[in-house]
C-alpha cells in the first residue's frame, strides 16, 4: 500500500547544487508549501538562491514552466542561517522532513544530525543525502544533546533518520536511492520514498554499505579510467571518448570526475577502501595528487580538464 508523505514544509541543509537542486525539485514537482533552506555562509546562501533562479529562468524560458508557477514556488523559499533558527519558526513552515545536503565529511554531518535532533521535534524526519559514508553512523548521532540513555529521545532519535540519495544535476536525473538505516523505522522509509516520488523520481532500495548500489559501482569505474590515463593506456580524451561514444554514456569517466568533484570522487574511493580493506578500492594515486593540488574538477576551474570561471 502506498503512503502519503505529508510533508507540508521541508527542510535542506547546505544551499550548494545538491541542496539546491533538491529545494527546487521540492518546491516545483512535489509542490512542498514552504521550502526552507539552510546555510551558515551568507555568500552561499547567495549562490544558491541566484543558481535557483537560474533554475527558473530557464524552465520559463524553454515554456517548462509557466511563470505564474515560477512566482509561487519562488514564495514558497525561507532563508535562514541556522538550525537553531530552523528548529523556532512556526509550526506551518517548520520542517517535517529535512535532507542534509552538506559537504561530504563524517565529523560534519554528525554535528548536524546532532544539531538538528536537538532543535527539531521527535517526530522529524531527518535525510542525509550521503554518497558514502555510513547512513547508520548518522542515524545514531540524531540523538539530543542531554538525552539520558535508554530515554525515549535516545531509542527514537536514530529511528526517524536514513538516507536519500539525490544525483547531480538533481532537477535533471531521475533517480534517488534510498538507504534505511539499520535504526530507521519502516514508516520512515516509506513517507521518505513518498517524498522522492513525489520529486518526480524513481527510487531504488540499497542497504547501507560503503558507497550504497551506485557509488559502489560508479566510483571503482571512474578510478580505472584514471588509472589507465597514469599508465599511459590512452590520452584523456581517448579515454573519455572511448566511454563516451563505444558505450554510449552521457559523459567519458574522467570528464564525469571533474563535474562530480575531484574530492568527493576521492573521497569515496577512500571510505570504499578503508571499510572493505580490498585493494580493488584502493584510490588512484593520481587522483589524490591533484586533490592534492587544489584541481577539484569543474568547481575549481581545473581537474582533467580546464573550465571557464562560473
Ligand atoms: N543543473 C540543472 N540542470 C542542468 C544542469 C545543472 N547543473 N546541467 C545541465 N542541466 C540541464 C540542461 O539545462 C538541460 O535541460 P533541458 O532538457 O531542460 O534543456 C539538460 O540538463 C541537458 O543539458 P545539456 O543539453 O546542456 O547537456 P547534456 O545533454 O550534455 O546533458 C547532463 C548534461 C545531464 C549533465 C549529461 O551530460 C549527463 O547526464 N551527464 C552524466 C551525469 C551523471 O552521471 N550524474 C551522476 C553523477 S554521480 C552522483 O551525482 C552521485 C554522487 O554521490 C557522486
């Protein structure tokens, strides 16, 4: 039997691409009443309401959307600074749900499940958009700070968390993967799925292991691509073309690395190494160098390729 979400307000914390492709996709498919996001960094929080914009714009623009369902989603948007804040505004545009979108660091993502457990009611549900890290290890962490063991908020904090898992470009990808926790409550996951469809996308189901179904798969991919280029199989180009055109994919592995982030592709590898210890995951050594370097891929103007300032 299916379940109804009934999220009238959602939460994203983090307004870079994921988040604010998320809060897009809330606002304009799912039709969420309020939308509000979350961002300590006022010049982010800048970027991504501009880059939500721009969103509009070019779906008015290509007669996607009409303009009058543009204005209504752009009311739909609050701003604000901090979970604190999050956790005071009123109960119609309090979160019900709300997705951490926040960079990919273990020690980040604790204090915000922590921080959001503390702020926020019981009964919210809290997503971390993780492409990695243990969704389990999150889940524990939304306990309220002060709550004594074995208390009611102790057992049912972890129980309202799991991870969804949104792809980049999110208005454009029509897939999110979800991952229960071992502590999440099925309903839970089934209002969670509601949300996603409700985003327009098709959900698949992955139990919570180093780099779920996709990144398990996608990241060893692009890893070999990059081996290959440091062993001197082939030029990146060739690389990426043989890939590109010989199987039919959107984007040549190493051009997909730049566009995801040179960093993150890192720092999957380095979860799906350090957690299965199995040398088929170790990192290319390449790849960590130009980490090493500052060349993150397209959002630093250089990664295999170079890229015009944004
Ligand atoms: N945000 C929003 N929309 C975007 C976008 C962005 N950053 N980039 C492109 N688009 C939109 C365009 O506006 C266009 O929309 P339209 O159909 O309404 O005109 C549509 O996408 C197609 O764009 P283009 O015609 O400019 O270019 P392409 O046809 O080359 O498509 C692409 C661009 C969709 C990015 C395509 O190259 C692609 O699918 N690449 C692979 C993307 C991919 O694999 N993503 C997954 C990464 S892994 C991940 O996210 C998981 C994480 O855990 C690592």
């Amino acid at each position: 039997m299916s379940v109804s979400h009934g999220f009238k307000s959602v939460g994203v914390v983090g307004m870079g691409q994921m988040g604010m492709g998320i809060s897009y996709v809330a606002a304009i498919k799912a039709k969420i009443p309020h939308v509000v996001m979350v961002d300590a960094s006022a010049s982010q929080a800048q970027k991504g309401v501009a880059f939500f914009e721009s969103l509009l714009k070019k779906d008015v623009g290509k007669g996607k959307l009409e303009q009058n369902a543009a204005d209504l989603a752009r009311s739909r948007l609050t701003v604000v600074q901090s979970i604190e804040e999050l956790g005071k505004l009123d109960d119609a545009k309090r979160p019900g749900l709300i997705v951490e979108a926040a960079t990919e660091s273990l020690p980040i993502k604790l204090k915000i499940f922590n921080s959001l457990a503390t702020h926020l009611p019981l009964d919210t549900v809290l997503a971390t958009n993780t492409s990695s890290i243990s969704v389990s290890k999150i889940a524990a962490a939304a306990v309220p700070q002060g709550a004594e063991k074995g208390s009611t908020e102790a057992w049912k904090g972890p129980s309202r968390a799991l991870g969804l898992h949104f792809f980049n470009p999110v208005p454009v990808m029509s897939l999110v993967e979800l991952i229960p926790a071992l502590q999440t409550d099925p309903d839970v996951t089934a209002r969670a799925r509601s949300f996603a469809e409700a985003c327009g996308k098709v959900v698949t189901t992955s139990a919570d292991v180093p780099g779920f179904v996709s990144n398990r798969l996608l990241m060893p991919f692009i890893n070999e691509a990059i081996i290959a280029l440091e062993s001197g199989v082939a030029s990146k180009e060739d690389i990426d073309t043989t890939l590109k055109l010989g199987m039919n994919h959107p984007m040549g592995p190493l051009t997909l690395a730049d566009f995801i982030g040179l960093d993150t592709c890192l720092g999957i590898m380095e979860t799906l190494y350090r957690e299965t210890a199995d040398s088929k995951y170790r990192p290319a050594v390449l790849l960590g160098r130009m980490v090493d370097a500052g060349w993150m891929g397209k959002k630093s103007g250089k990664g295999f390729y170079e890229y015009a300032a944004r």
